[in-house]
C-alpha cells in the first residue's frame, strides 16, 4: 500500500509508511502450509488510524493491530479473531486492548488450539479491529483471512 501525505491528514508521512510496512511484512509471515494471512489498513477508503493483522506461525494463529494514529481523540480498542469456517463464530476477543489507544504495535496474542477453544487446524480465521473514538465514531476494519494448517 502506498500512504500519500493527504492521507495521513497530519503530514507525518513517514510514521504512518514505516508502521504499514512493518505491519505487512509481519502479518504477510507463514510456517508449515498455512497460507493467507496479512494486514488490513483499510485499502483505498481513505485515511486509517488502525491496522488489523493475523498470521500463522506452525500451530499458533497470531493475531495484532497497529494503532497509526489516535487524535480523534480514541477511547478504547478492541480485536476479535473470527472462525470463518464455523458461521464467523468469535474464538477469541479482548474488548478493551491494555494500552490500546497507544501507538504503535499490540500483540501479537499466540493463540492455539490448547489456550484457546475454536482454534482448528485447517479451519480460516480473520480479525477485527475496533477504534472507538470520544465523538461516538469508530473505525472497524476486517483483516485479511489465514488458513491455519500445521
């Protein structure tokens, strides 16, 4: 993805394209056969103040969000992780992300089938990523999905 100025509404280029490219180039890693994964900082739709992540590393499903920006002012974040497989039945969530509206990096949360009932081998899993601003507003965005194979 390639971040112009006018969409980081804030000018700080820099910032915003490194985290994205750090964000897809950790989500986009695999092991064994799984297969998908990567990040979503909302395509084309405009500006992002979240990414949402997942990837697979051998049996663990590793789920993250990077916070870009946090000025609207944000109030909380919150992730789920979806099993696409079993009617987008949540496998795991936490609803208010410990430090969550800080930038930057959070998780990512190693999730198996031993702490984490709903986490199959072979099943397809997404993220979602809320930011709930003070307004009332928030951004939510879907990741791409990770078939978990190992």
């Amino acid at each position: 993805m390639v971040v112009t100025a006018a969409q980081t509404q804030n000018g700080d280029y820099t910032r915003i394209a490194e985290a994205v490219g750090t964000a897809s180039a950790l989500g986009t890693a695999t092991a064994h056969a799984s297969s998908g994964g990567g990040c979503n900082d909302g395509g084309g739709s405009g500006y992002s103040y979240v990414v949402a992540c997942i990837s697979a590393s051998g049996a663990k499903l590793e789920p993250n969000l990077y916070v870009l920006d946090n000025s609207p002012p944000c109030t909380s974040v919150s992730i789920w992780v979806n099993n696409a497989n079993e009617n987008q039945l949540t496998v795991w969530s936490d609803q208010t992300v410990n430090n969550g509206c800080a930038l930057g990096i959070h998780g990512p949360w190693p999730l198996t089938s031993a702490n984490t009932p709903g986490i199959v081998d072979g099943d397809t899993y997404y993220v979602y990523v809320r930011m709930n601003f003070r307004s009332g507003g928030y951004e939510l965005l879907e990741s791409p999905t990770e078939v978990l194979k190992y």
